[in-house]
C-alpha cells in the first residue's frame, strides 16, 4: 500500500495498531508466524565447492584443452614411447585454472549476505502498553517503534510522531541531506522515495530527535528487500575478455579441426596410409592449440591484481582487471564517491553584504548556538547542516562547547517543517537574555525588523530585504543549501512562544554544500583524455547535482542532465538514446541506475560503475565492471562488485584504468606470440607435406618446442611495463583480439617462422645431410623454430620499434630467453636428449647457419612495424 498517502490514523487503523499500547504479543507472534521474520531472504542454494569446480570446466576453450589432452595420451598410447609430458602439462594448467576460479566464486557472492546483516540487532517497541527492546528480526507489520537519536531503523514505516526528528537515509536513496521527518503530512501516490518524508526506511538511522514509527514492512517487502530482489536478478555479466578468449577459442577449435580435415585429405589424395595420416593430422592440430593460453592470462591478471593492490584497489574477479582498461563510460554516484558526503560551509556573509571577520564569527556564534550538536568522545556530533555549522565556529577559534557552557540553552522552540526554523534561549554574560533563531532565509526575513551592518544595526527597510533576497538567491543558484540567523535581546526572561521570534535582529546567512572530493576534478580530466565520459548518477536534486557536476568538469556547456522522473517515462530504446549524451542523472531509484547501466550498455558501451551505498548494489552487479568504496562503502555494495577502491579515491579508478590498459596489452602481446609461433609450427609441417619433403620435425621435437617457447616467454611478456602513451589513446572499440591488423600480423609472422624453419631444413638435409636420413636437417629446424621464437618475443614487446624501446628493458623476458635458449641448446648437444629427441650435434658451420636464421625475425618484424607505420600515417593523411 502508498503508505504516504495516508493519514497517520488511518495506518493506524489499517494496520490495527493501538496509538497508546502497540500490538499485543499474541497478535504479534501471529504475524510473525504468518508473515515470516524481519530478514532478507536469500535466493537459490549455495552451490558446493566440488559443483563450483566442476562448473569452471564449462569453459570452450578448456574442453578444447581436455580434447588435446585426451588425444596426447592416445598418440603416446599408440607409438608406445610412453611420452605423456604434454598430457600432464595441459591437465595441470586446467585443474590449475580452475582452482583459481573455484577459489574467485567463493568470496564472490556475498552481496545478499551483507544485505542481511544491515538490520539493527534490536528494536524499542509498545507491546501492550510497555517498551520492550525485541530482536529485529522479531519486529512485525503493525509494531509501534520508539525512535531517537542515534537508532538504526530496522523496518519500513509510516512516522506517527516526530519531534524534530532527522534520518540519514543515502545508503537507500542516495539523498545526502538529513531528511526531517513529518508525521502530520501526506504525499501524492508519485512522490518520489527520497521526499516521502512521512516515511522512515529500513537501513537508515535516526540523526537528531525522537519519534515513533507503525512498521508497514519487513524483511523482502522493504526497500531494502526489493534492492536485495533487484540484486538476486543480476547475473554476473561476462567481462569483454571473457567473451573474447572465448571467441578466439572457438576460432582456434574451428581452425583445428579444418587443419585436421585438410591434412588427412591431402594425406589420401598422396596416397599414404589412412591411420597414419589421421594420427598425423589430429597431432598436427594439437599443436595448433596454444595450450599455455589460459594459464598464461590468468597469471598476468593474478600479477596485475598485486601491483593493483599495492596502488588501493582490491581486486574480486580476476578477469576485471583488464575490463577496466577498455571502459567507455564510467558511472559514479555522487555522494560520498564523489564528493565528501560531509556538509561544509562555504560562504558566510553579513544581512546586506559580505560579512568581515568580526562580523563572522558572530554569525557563526548565533549558529553554533542554536544548535543541538553535542559532544561525543571529545568531537562534534550531530545533523549534517548543524555539525558543519558548529565545525565552521570551531575552525574560527570559536568553541560551541565552552559557548553551551558560558551560555547554557534556557528555553527553546524545536525545529519543524512547517516552520522551517528553531529558536534557543541563553542568559547573556551582562546578566540579560537573548534569543536565537536559526532557519531558512525567506522565513526569517519577514520577522526581522532591523539588521546588523557591520557593529551597527541599522532600519531593515525594503531596500535592504531586496540585498539579502538577492544574497540568498546568489548562494542558491550556487547550490548551496542557505541557513540564515537572526537574534532579539531581553531584559527579562520572555515565554517561549512565536511572539519571541518577531521584531528580530537579521545577522547574516551561511551558505553549505556537500564539496567534491579535491582529487576528483583531476580524475574527471584524465578520464576525459583516455576518452572515458565520466556520468554522475544520483539520488539527490537535479541542481544540487548540477552544480557538483559542473565543478568536477563532468557536466561540460551544453551538457544535459535527467532526472528518474524524465527517465521513468521513457521505453528502452528512448532510454538508450538518451543515455548515450546524458552526463548527469538526479533523483534516480536504485531499479533506474540498473537501467542506465543496461541502456549504456545497448548502446555499445563498456560501462564501469562507482558506488557505495546500498542503492549502488543492483547497478554495480550489472555494470561490466563494478567499483565499490572500500572506506564509506557498504558491504553490499563491496559485495556486489568487481574492485573495492581501499582509498575511496576517485581519482584511484584512473590508475585502475591505466593499469587495465597494460594488462589487456600484455594479453594481446602473448596471445600474438604465441599465436604466431604455433601457426609458424603448423606451416612448417604443412608446408613440408605439400612440397613433398619427409617430416622436418618428430612428435615429440615438435612438443618440445610447445613446452619451451609456449611459457616462459609469454608470461614474461605479461610482465612487460605499462607503456607510456597508454592514457592518451581512446578506449579500445575492438570486439575480437584479432582486431587492428593483429590477425594479419600473426598470420604474416607466423609465415616467416615456418618459412625460416622450413629453410633450414632444406639447407640442412640438401648441404649436410647429403640426402641421407635427414637428421641434421631435422636439427637445425628444431633449433631454428625453437630459437626463432625466443628470438620474435622481442619484437612483441611494443607495437613501435624494438630500439626506441630498451631493447632489453624487461629482465623477466631476457631470463626467459636466456632459460629457453639453454633448454634447446641441451636437447640437440647433450647425448642423452639427443637419444630421446632425434637430434645430432651440430658443427660450427652449422650453427652460424642456425642462429642466422634464428635472428633473422629481428630486422624482419623491424621492417614490417616501419611499413604499417608509414600506412598509418598515409591512411591518417
């Protein structure tokens, strides 16, 4: 029901609560019977580990592996050579992988949980006409809730009693003003959740004042419960890598099976024995599968997550990391992630103009008197608007504790709504009396008579009120929240009714705002340089949020912005329109970020969403990647995400986004080497076949050459540093990995690697071999394609030249090569890898032809990057 809209008896009566002794304790332990407990429930069974492990081989890409795996033992099997080294290597990076994602999934889900632990433990409610203080989880639709300052709200209901009271309700509406809550007004059914002001929401805590509340919901049926049910519908989105890898291991499975097919054809058509070319081709097609892929991402996201985490960010899933570096838009809440979500008072100025120093401090005086800020644990504590109001007297020299001490609160007019101001009585230290009002300008301006200019008060005719009129609307328009002050002298002690509050003193007005975090205007430019539109989405006021926009740069001329009004009337596609050139979303409910982030998202965009309140959760889940404050976040918010800023620095995503960036490079560069390298092998062996020549490499030559060049260069090639011109490049657009000639230059490459290999065999079999067995040949192909490998991971260090580069700038890729080379060097001079591997030791002459062509990808890949850069530029031309 539109609790709202109802009258406070009428609830009353819906509900059948009694206004002077609550429920009775059998009808409550009926309800509670009936209606379940005040929890949020969780949906569908924790899956066990051995299901979540098994759910981790679901992947293309490692059943690809395991049919690789299968077919090893069975070629090993058939030769009887008992050789199951590739068997073992491939099960373990599989069993490896999917430990670690077993590992991931388990801290994964903890969103609804946290969700849970939000109620308070306890609650004061009227049972039969005596306060009693239940577990939460006990209160019932109906119960009669004793509210005061300090309490957490564990359920939803209509206020029925309010003196003065205030909650702090951003973690569910994203409001970062105090709400004051009024029990004899009624909204319209549309009134929007942050302005239901007759309402109190569970997950929100009572500020200043007491009051009470009849609960109209619990558990799933609160606004919290419906952003947990919002939650428990969002799926975990598949980051852009994912559904690359998977692509590209589709791609790799379709091109092994055609190698397969082609080659087995070919065998029949040359007219050799069918079994033997079937095992022939299923082993060629097991070496075309780069089988060190998976684990080799997965170690370059697992080293990225600890140099991300030594820079602020928590890493929750693996593959987001590198999501991070392609994000297009990022979407940030404005409360508290980018700004302070603290009220600081920025302007103080005298009744018709700028206040000076003496005339501040008195100002600012009457505020932190009239005020019901109190002192907890040696520090300021109260409602936002009157903390900061006190903090700005304390930060002028001026101490609201002695000032409540030297001049105790006599008497007092409490703040309401409807009056829109307080009033506090003081004995003065010359032994008379005073009286101070503190509330909107436009309600004390006409009960003023006279203003304070400068030590003077001067007549507070029509021209003066039009000076402070305009004062008042110039800090508005700033959108500042606008506090005014006023004072009346007494001889004696007057009652404290409204007449005490005519004929006043008007001293000067304060103008707060909730300031944008200092480091999040440089954040928002460097967004803006590596091409990402930042877009602020909030639940506060359209200007409030205008304003802040417009100093962080996010809002730019010309801008527009939205509010969940505007946007609730929009269909899906409108909405995706829309959100493609909307920079600002104001007084938007949780369900509206989840459709901003869903409409960014049909519009093409790979969204990264910032947040830490309760209301972020359900976006943050559906968003490519989400972010959750690791300070001021909630845990539902660090729940539902995919990096936790430890710092709660804006300004952190932007060092998270360059990072990003380096990762998703190192991934391209490993995937090209190792791409190139198993195309280069398979060229070689179809290349031999189809010139007619023997087999230039045994099985296990050509395994050894997976196990040696297929891991250690490319995961050192994942160590490779951000490069520096990662930031001033727009997000990438591609949607395949083989995007922006890579394809090209790995089929070009690996041409040059088989032809290289196949070049010396040739010269081997025909110079040295003399036509007899082939083994020297066979050798120095051996070495050739090994070497030539170690040799090409230079050239995928960067796509610019290799010497304008440090050639051997990264350490990991140099031990790499220098492990690699001395494994190959072993295998064709040691005796006993020579019985094992086929190979004979080679003579000088053989060896300078050998690491003649070994080298020769250097000026080779050289050339090629000289050519598409001279293209480029001819293109950009």
């Amino acid at each position: 029901m539109e609790w709202w809209t109802m009258e406070a008896k009428e609830v009353r009566q819906a509900l059948g609560t009694d206004q002077a002794r609550g429920l009775t304790r059998q009808e409550a332990k009926r309800r509670l019977e009936e209606m379940g407990r005040n929890e949020l429930a969780q949906s569908g069974g924790k899956r066990n580990l051995l299901f979540r492990f098994l759910a981790q081989f679901q992947d293309f890409m490692i059943l690809l592996l395991l049919g690789a795996a299968a077919v090893s033992v069975l070629l090993s099997w058939h030769r009887g050579d008992g050789e199951y080294l590739d068997a073992v290597i491939i099960m373990v990076i599989v069993v490896f992988n999917a430990l670690l994602g077993t590992i991931q999934e388990s801290k994964a889900e903890k969103a609804l949980e946290a969700l849970k632990n939000m109620s308070a433990p306890t609650a004061s409610v009227l049972r039969e006409g005596q306060v009693c203080r239940i577990p939460a989880a006990e209160v019932v639709p109906g119960d009669l809730v004793l509210l005061s300052a300090g309490d957490y709200i564990c359920a939803d209901g209509r206020v029925v009693e309010s003196n003065g009271m205030k909650t702090e309700e951003s973690a569910v509406t994203g409001e970062s003003m105090a709400v004051e809550k009024e029990s004899d007004r009624i909204f319209p059914a549309d009134t929007p959740l942050g302005d239901r002001k007759n309402m109190v929401l569970s997950g929100g805590y009572v500020l200043s004042g007491r009051g009470r509340m009849v609960v109209t919901a619990t558990g799933m049926e609160t606004e919290v419960g419906r952003i947990a049910h919002l939650l428990s519908q969002q799926e975990d989105s598949e980051t852009p890598l994912q559904k690359k890898l998977a692509r590209t291991g589709q791609l790799l499975g379709v091109g092994a099976l055609a190698i397969c097919a082609f080659i087995f054809c070919l065998g029949i058509l040359q007219q050799k024995p069918p079994f033997q070319m079937f095992m022939t081709s299923v082993s060629l097609a097991v070496a075309a599968i780069p089988e060190g892929l998976p684990a080799i991402v997965t170690i370059v996201l697992a080293l990225g997550t600890q140099r991300l985490s030594k820079r602020n960010t928590i890493v929750r899933r693996l593959p987001a990391v590198e999501t991070l570096g392609g994000a297009e838009v990022i979407c940030s809440d404005k409360t508290g992630t980018l700004t302070q979500n603290r009220m600081q008072v920025k302007m103080v100025t005298g009744g018709t103009k700028g206040a000076d120093q003496k005339q501040k401090e008195r100002i600012l005086t009457f505020f932190a008197l009239c005020s019901d800020c109190r002192m907890e644990k040696g520090k300021l504590a109260g409602e936002p608007t009157e903390l900061a109001l006190a903090e700005a007297a304390l930060a002028e020299g001026i101490s609201p504790e002695e000032l409540w001490r030297e001049m105790p609160r006599e008497g007092e007019i409490p703040f309401s709504s409807a009056r829109k101001r307080m009033t506090t009585l003081h004995r003065t230290e010359e032994g008379g009396w005073i009286t101070v009002t503190k509330g909107a300008p436009e309600y004390l301006l006409e009960r003023c008579d006279y203003v304070m200019e400068g030590d003077r008060q001067a007549a507070f005719d029509s021209g003066r009120k039009s000076k402070a009129q305009l004062q008042n609307g110039e800090m508005a328009a700033k959108a500042l929240r606008v506090v005014a002050a006023a004072f009346r002298l007494w001889d004696r002690k007057p009652e404290m009714t409204e007449e005490v509050e005519r004929h006043m003193v008007f001293a000067g007005m304060a103008g707060m705002e909730d300031p944008p975090r200092k480091e999040a205007m440089e954040a928002v430019r460097l967004c803006r340089q590596a091409g990402i539109r930042p877009v602020m989405i909030t639940g506060d006021h359209v200007l409030t949020a205008e304003a802040v926009a417009s100093q962080l740069g996010i809002l730019e001329k010309g801008g527009s912005s939205m509010t969940g009004a505007q946007l609730e009337a929009m269909d899906e596609e409108a909405l995706a329109k829309a959100a493609a050139e909307c920079s600002v979303f104001a007084r938007v409910a949780p369900e509206h970020k989840v459709r901003i982030v869903k409409a960014l998202q049909k519009a093409g965009y790979v969204v990264a969403m910032t947040g830490d309140g309760v209301n972020d959760a359900p976006a943050l889940k559906a968003a490519d990647i989400g972010c959750a404050m690791g300070k001021s976040g909630t845990e539902v918010a660090k729940g539902a995400s995919d990096l936790i800023l430890t710092d709660d620095n804006f300004a952190t995503i932007v060092t998270a986004v360059e990072e990003g960036r380096g990762i998703y490079d190192n991934i391209r560069k490993a995937v090209h080497f190792l791409l190139s390298s198993n195309i280069g092998e398979i060229l070689t062996i179809l290349g031999a076949m189809v010139l007619g020549w023997q087999t230039p490499l045994l099985p296990i030559q050509l395994l050894w050459v997976n196990l040696v060049t297929d891991s250690l260069p490319a995961v050192a090639l994942g160590l490779e540093p951000v490069e520096k011109d990662c930031m001033c490049r727009p997000p990438r657009k591609e949607k395949s990995l083989f995007s922006g000639g890579l394809g090209s230059s790995i089929l070009v490459e690996g041409l040059m690697i088989g032809m290289l290999a196949l070049l010396a065999f040739g010269i081997g079999y025909v110079y040295f071999d003399r036509g007899g067995e082939g083994t020297v040949g066979r050798t120095m192909a051996f070495a050739v394609l090994s070497l030539s490998q170690l040799v090409h991971a230079f050239n995928m260090r960067s796509e610019h030249s290799l010497f304008r580069e440090r050639p051997l700038g990264n350490p990991w890729l140099v031990g790499a090569f220098l492990a690699g080379t001395l494994l190959q060097c072993g295998a064709i001079t040691l005796p006993f890898c020579q019985k094992i591997f086929g190979t004979a030791a080679l003579d000088g002459t053989q060896w300078l032809a050998t690491l003649a062509l070994a080298f020769a990808p250097l000026p080779i890949v050289e050339l090629e990057k000289l050519l598409r850069k001279k293209r480029g530029k001819t293109e950009a031309e």
